[in-house]
C-alpha cells in the first residue's frame, strides 16, 4: 500500500513539472510571438491583396518615370512572398515551359521586371504599364478561407492600362502569416480565363 501511495505520488509530481514547464512554455511563446494568437480577418486578406495591386501599380510607375523599378520589385516581392521564411508556389499568369513555375525569388523577380537571361521570355508583367488593380474574391459567397495562420482566395483580378483597357485574369492566392505578423503569399496561381472558341 505505502508503495502504490508513493508511485502516484511520483506520478502526480512529474505531470505536475510537465504541466508547469508547458505553461512555462506556452507563454514565453504568447509573449514572444503575440500575434499568432489572434486569428487572420477577412480586413487583413483584403488589405494584403490591395497591397499587391498597388505594389504592382506603384513599380510601374516608376518604371515610366526612370527610377529604380528593379529596387521596388525586390522590395515588393520581400513584403507579399514568403520566399525569405517559407516555400512559394507561384505560376504567373504568362509564364510557360521550363519556367513555368517561379519557386525562387530571383524567378520571381525576373518575371515582374525581365532582364534575366536565365528566364529569356520574361518581358517584365509589372511594366506594361498598369495603372489599376482591382480584385474580386468571387470563386464562392466570399471567395475567401481562413484556417488558423492559412488564408485562401479565389476568384479574378483586373489590370487596366494607361488605354484604359481591362484585362482580367483567373488567379488563386494563399496567404501565409510570417512571425512578425505580416501576411505573404505562400501559393500564388494565376492564368487567362479559359475560351472554348479559341
């Protein structure tokens, strides 16, 4: 009997120190990292995919205006792709063949601004020059889902030109949270709207 009392007494004292040393833990984590508690909003998704149409916006126009639009892409790329923390999934909307998937930074850049001789069918897409970006996430009622520190949209995106022509594409992005709290794409798929005629 006083051997039984004294191995639940041994038990209770080691999930005792397990639990302390949990909560120890888990909130040197909460204090350290405080905003992978509060969950992503429907605010924050939207606000991150207007960034990347103004982003896209602003580097074409520095293009126009002779100023270092490599520098703003790279700096576009580093704030809305995950390329520095994580593994991106990126299929541009024009890009085909053996690199058709842009799995690196220096990819991604290449694709936004051209000038890469690895990657000699990019023109540089965030030239055109665009004038507007807008966006609908209209694959469902909202086009949008939330699944803890995951953010998924689905449905087009629209550029217009200095014409003032539209050109809509299909796209699909999914938002990473970082550790400082930013979203960045972590999936970003886009690509013209199918046409049977064509």
């Amino acid at each position: 009997m006083q051997q039984v009392i004294s191995n639940r007494h041994g038990l209770f004292s080691w999930c005792a120190a397990a639990i302390v040393i949990f909560l120890a833990t888990y909130t040197q984590a909460v204090v350290s990292n405080p905003v992978a508690q509060t969950a992503i909003t429907e605010a924050q998704i939207n606000a991150a995919q207007q960034a990347w149409g103004d982003g896209l916006v602003k580097i074409s126009k520095i293009h126009k205006d002779g100023g270092d639009y490599k520098a703003a892409a790279s700096d576009f790329i580093d704030e809305l792709y995950d390329y520095k923390e994580g593994t991106v999934f990126f299929k541009p909307t024009l890009a085909f063949g053996k690199n058709t998937f842009r799995s690196t930074k220096e990819s991604a850049l290449s694709y936004f601004v051209g000038g890469n001789k690895r990657f000699p069918e990019d023109t540089g897409f965030a030239l055109k020059p665009w004038v507007k970006v807008r966006y609908d996430n209209n694959a469902a009622e909202h086009g949008v889902q939330i699944h803890g520190d995951i953010a998924i949209t689905m449905g087009n995106v629209y550029f217009m030109n200095a014409k003032g022509e539209e050109v809509m594409v299909d796209k699909t992005f999914v938002f990473r949270r970082g550790k400082d709290g930013q979203l960045r794409l972590c999936v970003h798929k886009s690509a013209l709207p199918f046409e049977p005629s064509k």
